[in-house]
C-alpha cells in the first residue's frame, strides 16, 4: 500500500512574526519571535516550511501586512497545515481577521500554536480563548489610537506641532528653536511673494543657491507655496480636520493657536501672503504657464479698432515668426480676437524697458504710486476689525444676547466686505517690489540686468496695468508711439 497523500507523519508549519511598536518593544524583537516559535514546533513535532515577517506595523492601524496576506494565501492554496505565532496580537487584531482565520482553520484544519500558550481552533473553548485573547489585544490598539488622537489634539490646541517627520524648514530639532540661517531666506521668500515674484522663479534662485529642505531636497513651487502659506513660519498652529477633504490637504488650515513656537514672520505678512498664495487668480497673473519666456505676454493689449469704433483689446501672447519672437494678437478660433497685430518682441520689451525705468526715475510717479499704495495696510486693518466683529458677534449669540436672525442679519454685510477686502489685499503690494529697486536710470539698468524674467514682469506690472498696442504704420520699421501706456499712477 501506497501513503496516501493526506496522511502525514509531521504539519507542515508556518512561523508569522510581526514587528509592532505598540507593546513597547517588551522583547519581542523578531529574532526572539522566531527563535521561541521554533522551539515551539519543535516540541510539538511541527515542521517548519516558512517563515513570514511583517516589519513594523500595528494591524489595528490598517496597514497592509503583506506577508500576512501571503500566509493567507498559502494556506488555502493547501501548502501549510500549522502557524506558530508568540501571542494571538502578533496574528490579528481585529475580530474580523480573527474570524477568518477561525474559518480558515476549520475548513484547512489548521492548527495554531502560541509561545504564550497553546490554543486550538478546532475546539469551542479553544476559540472562546482566541477570541477573548483577541479582544484584549484589540482594546489595547483601540486604547492606543484613542490616546494618540487625544495627544494629537492636545498638542494642536496647545500650539505645539504634531509630533512626527522631519523638523520643519526654518526651525531646529526641537521645532521651537529658530535656525537664523533658514529663517532669513524664509523672510525674503515671504518679500519676494509679496512682491509678485512667482514661486517658480524663487525657488530656481534658491537652488542656484543650494537652499535645500530639510530632507536635503531642492525646492520647488509646489512644496515652497506651502512653506510660505503654513501659519508655522508666524508661529500659529493650524489644523486641518482630516476628515473635512479628500485627495490633496488644501492650503490653508483654520488657525486654532497663537503657538507656543517662537515666528519667523509677522502674522500681517503672514496672513497676507496666504491671501495671496490662496488666490486662485494668482496662478495666471503671477506664475503663468511653464512656457512664459515673453515679458510681456499678457501686458500687451491688442489695439486694433474694430468696425463698431472700439479696439480689439485681447491680451497679446509671444508667437515666433521664422524664429524671430513677436508679440501677437491671438488667431484663436471661437474668439473674437482680431489676429491683425503683431510687434518685435525684442525691440517692444526694451522700448517698455526703458518707459518704465524713465518713469520710476522720476521721484514724483514713484510718490503717487507710493501715497496710492500702502501695501494693503488700510484693507488689512479693515479685514481684522471686521473679524473682531464677526467674533463679538459670535459671542453675543453663544451667550443668547441676540437672536439667531439678528446674528444672521448682522453678520451678511460685514462677511461680504470681508471676502471682498480678501481678494483686494491679495491683489495689492505694488510698492513692495520697487523696494531696492529704484535710483538712477543707470543703477536701474545694471539692476535690470540681473534680474530675471519674473522679477522683471513684476516691476512692469507694479507701474503699469497694460500696454495697448496700435496697428503698425506701413511705412515706419520700428514706431514707439504705437504703444499706449496705461500707468498705474
Ligand atoms: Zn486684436
């Protein structure tokens, strides 16, 4: 007679280890896991086939223990007739997975063994014991989760910064000392934002630079947009509720704390440059495309008169012609842009260089923009005294001083000055840019030099609101009075 193929002498067993924080290391390193559970299958006879190893995660957490689910698969695939395990935690942690495996063992057979004390699924006391020792592995993780949410809390209110990850960019280990050095190109970054720069442009300057993040990685718009935009750098806590978005974290959290950490920036600056990296419209005025190499694409305004006596007024774009780069009334079909003008870049940008920097020599353009331009402060004022307001009045209904109506009734006008005072601050800094910027002709013209091409649209676009572009006179090459100069002052 032949052994049949079911009957065999030694199971086959599996050893699954799993490497967790939340029993506080207490000796269980995985070396020590396994070398106990093959002590065990030795003395139980068991022969071990396989050892499965998750690292470093807590089956109540969610994360996918892949070599768990590896087991699983083994086991109905018919290849494993035992696991040994130190502790019924380090199999499952969630009545749910328990079951399965209950499951598992009654169709497969399977036997379990635990360093800490053999259980056997097969039978009803067997069970009740895996269960019961399940549930109190369970209540543990559950304890666990509880508490890290209300430390997490905790600190937030408090002002301190969710624990975890690296430092953040400007500050030492602690997260509550200031590295001077990363603070100071964190102040200019918020100057230059402030001054219209786009963040592309920034970020290409500080990696010629070597600024790196606190990971050692270059910095680029997307993770710079929001250094700049976290209430960190003013040393406010802000909390994002998790369950209040899906997919990307939105840029701006509600702030919940004057933070315990010392600012890098004023909350003015602060809450003025989140305005303006909030502001939806900003993505075109001041980043443009990634292919924005005109400077002056946008400024220009096609000056064609049309039939009924206006001008065609569309934005002009840069569109080479046998390689020489023009500016170019759109030829864009479904639109009623005119396609009749174009003009030599080159030569446009220059001649607007040159009207520009003649205007900012005059110290009576530069006091008009200046008494024009207090660098939002009047609207900033307005928006705070409007906050403090809507606060009071906050206070006054939760305190039943006024009704629900009189709350609502009060609150509309002062709520719509706020988001339109909002979207202006976000609008305005013209003044900041000229900063360090103006003096002679001459000066202007080596600054000039040195700046690149976003810096340099933001200087234009601090004097000027736009550039009207006239049809050419056939018989002139190059005509400076085709260009209309509307100044901002
Ligand atoms: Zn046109």
């Amino acid at each position: 007679m032949t052994n049949s193929a079911g009957t065999r002498s030694t199971r086959r067993a599996a050893i699954y280890c799993r490497i967790s924080q939340d029993r506080g290391g207490a000796g269980l390193g995985v070396a020590r896991q396994e070398a106990d559970c093959r002590a065990l299958c030795a003395r139980v006879g068991w022969d071990v086939v396989a050892v499965y190893l998750d690292n470093d995660v807590s089956a109540y957490s969610g994360a996918p223990r892949p070599k768990w689910q590896e087991l699983l698969t083994d086991i109905r695939r018919g290849e494993i007739d035992a696991i040994a395990v130190w502790h019924v935690d380090r199999l499952t942690r969630s009545p749910r997975e328990l079951e399965d495996v209950i499951d598992l063992a009654d169709r497969q057979g399977i036997e379990l063994a635990t360093v800490s004390g053999e259980i056997d699924l097969a039978t009803p006391t067997g069970r009740m014991v895996a269960r019961m020792l399940g549930a109190a592995a369970r209540h543990e993780a559950e304890h666990k989760a509880e508490r890290q949410t209300r430390q997490r809390r905790q600190a937030a209110e408090a002002g301190r910064i969710a624990g975890g990850g690296k430092r953040p960019f400007g500050y030492e280990d602690d997260r509550l000392t200031i590295r001077e050095s990363e603070a100071e190109v964190i102040r200019e970054g918020v100057r230059r934002v402030l001054a219209n720069e786009s963040l592309a442009s920034i970020s290409r300057d500080w990696h010629t630079r070597g600024i790196v993040s606190p990971a050692g990685k270059p910095w680029k718009a997307h993770g710079l947009r929001r250094l700049l935009a976290s209430a960190r750098i003013s040393g406010r806590r802000e909390h994002t509720p998790s369950d209040s978005w899906e997919g990307t974290r939105p840029l701006l959290g509600e702030i919940v704390a004057d933070a315990v950490w010392p600012a890098i920036v004023s909350h003015e600056d602060s809450d003025r440059v989140r305005r303006i990296l909030a502001d939806p419209t900003r993505r075109e005025r001041v980043e443009g495309t990634t292919r924005r190499s005109y400077l002056l694409s946008g400024v220009l305004r096609c000056g064609k008169p049309r039939e009924d006596g206006k001008t065609c007024g569309w934005r002009m774009n840069g569109r080479p012609r046998s390689g020489v780069p023009r500016y170019v009334c759109p030829n864009t079909p479904g639109t009623d842009a005119c396609a009749g003008t174009a003009t030599n870049a080159e030569r446009t940008d220059g001649h607007v260089r040159d009207m520009v920097l003649a205007a900012l020599e005059s110290p009576a353009f530069v006091e008009r923009l200046r008494s024009q331009d207090n660098g939002g402060r009047e609207l900033y004022d307005e928006i705070r005294t409007d906050e403090e307001e809507l606060e009071e009045l906050a206070r006054d209904i939760g305190e039943r001083r006024i009704s629900r109506k009189e709350w609502m009734i009060a609150r509309q006008p002062i709520e719509e000055r706020l988001e339109r005072n909002r979207g202006k601050l976000a609008k305005v800094s013209r003044v900041a840019v000229l900063l360090g910027f103006v003096g002679t002709f001459e000066d202007m013209q080596a600054r000039w030099k040195r700046m690149n091409i976003s810096q340099r649209r933001a200087i234009i676009t601090a004097c000027v609101r736009s550039i009207e572009v006239r049809p050419a006179n056939p018989r002139k090459r190059w005509d400076p009075d085709r260009f209309v100069f509307d100044w901002v002052a």
